[in-house]
C-alpha cells in the first residue's frame, strides 16, 4: 500500500522472505530481535536500538529467521534524505523516543496526540545536530512539476529542470537530493509515472494514457504499473503499491 504522508506502525518480521520498494522513506528502529535487510545489495542488520533509513523505491529484501519488532514511520518528509547517510544524532534519545512510541501504538486510543507528534520526533531525535545544507535560489517544486507535467512528448533531463529552475545541471541534482529525496531522474519518475496512474484512475484507456504521458509504447506503461502491483488494464484502488524507478518512459 502507499503511505500515508506521515504512517507510524508497530511491525513483527518472521522468517518468510520479504521484498518489494516503495516511493516513500521507511525508517525502521529495532525494538526486539534482529531484521537482516538488504537493500540494492548492501547488507544491514536491524537489533534492539538499531535503527535504519529505506530511501524511496531502494528495493529491499528483508527476513528475521528467529523474529524480529520493529517501530517502522513511513513517511515522504524529503529531511529523511540527510537522515539516510548520517547516523542518529543521539542513539540513546532515538530509542527511548521508539520504545515509548511503541508502547503508544499498543494503545493508540489513549494516546492519539503523542501518535500525531511521533513521526516529527523521531526526526528531531535523529536529525538534531545533522548539517543542514545551505539553502540557494528557492525551487518550487509545484510548478516545476506543473511544467514538465506539460512535456512528457520532449526528452526532459537534468539540464532542462536546471534551466528553469534557474541552477546549474550539478546545483539541482544536489538540491533535488536534499529536498525530494531522490535524485532529479528519480523524481522525473516518480512524476510521470503518478500522472500516467492518475489518467487510468479517470478510465483512460492504456494507449492514450501512454501517449499522453511520454511511454515508449501501451507495453512500457503496462510494464510500469505491473511492477509497482497496479492494474494496467483496469484502474487501480489509490492504495496500490508505489511507483517503481524504472518506468520504461520515452
């Protein structure tokens, strides 16, 4: 299922296998047991007080032989970025933050205010001291999105978003990481593919919704959708799995 924007939940791993991606950072902090993960091939361990940043669509596998409890946020705040390369400020605020939240999501009735403020605490428990990159030009990401939402038929680039956002080509790609998440491609992605998703939902046939966002061919846009869990051939719930970084686009 996608996120929602901010998603706190108490999660037990078992020895199935797992592994699927997502267009949303996961954060996972261990609270009993070990989660073997393994994401785009690098390998991690998740113990008690551990904890670990999924960036979005990073595919990862993920098994806990003897059984795993995790305190898992799901979140699309684009702060997780920096959280990703950089370990948590204090680890010993960070899980005790996680273990009272987790005593919180058992008795969610009683303690909706604390379940609320959740999500940004964890961010201000890890990010606390985390260097805060130097703020240029402002993007605004809404028009920028408005504007290549209107070209899907020209072969858009990091050069093109550069230009109009008024950066060079190497200041976008990193303002791109630091504010979205994901690298300027990625995000490219992620935007065509959530529009070609959004014309199927309005009962667009898969020809003209490929045509119309920049698809190879019906086949690419169905490829697309299959890989995220989606229905090419009739539209999709708006809690299907999220969208995939390779979206076979023009």
């Amino acid at each position: 299922m996608t996120a929602d924007p901010h998603s706190l939940s108490l999660r037990d791993y078992g020895a199935s296998r797992g592994s699927h991606a997502h267009d949303h950072f996961q954060v996972l902090i261990g609270l009993a047991g070990v989660l073997d993960l393994e994401v785009e091939g690098r390998g991690a361990r998740i113990g008690a007080g551990d904890a670990q940043v999924v960036m979005p669509c990073d595919r990862h596998d993920f098994e806990a032989r003897d059984g795993s409890r995790c305190l898992v946020l799901d979140t699309t705040h684009p702060a997780w970025a920096r959280c990703a390369v950089h370990a948590p400020a204090d680890a010993s605020r960070l899980r005790a933050l996680a273990q009272y939240l987790a005593q919180c999501a058992q008795q969610p009735d009683a303690s909706v205010l604390t379940l609320q403020h959740g999500p940004a605490l964890l961010l201000e428990a890890w990010s606390a001291g985390t260097p805060v990159p130097t703020r240029g030009r402002r993007i605004d990401w809404t028009a920028l999105a408005a504007w290549a939402r209107a070209r899907w038929h020209e072969p858009l680039g990091v050069a093109e978003l550069a230009r109009v956002a008024c950066l060079s080509p190497g200041q976008f790609a990193q303002r791109c990481r630091d504010e979205q998440g994901v690298s300027a491609m990625h995000w490219l992605r992620m935007l065509r593919l959530a529009h070609a998703r959004e014309l199927r939902l309005a009962g667009m046939g898969v020809a003209e919704t490929a045509r119309r966002t920049g698809y190879r061919s019906p086949s690419a846009l169905t490829a697309a959708l299959r890989r995220i869990g989606g229905q090419a051939a009739t539209p999709a719930p708006r809690d299907d799995p999220p969208a995939s970084c390779d979206d076979g686009a023009a």
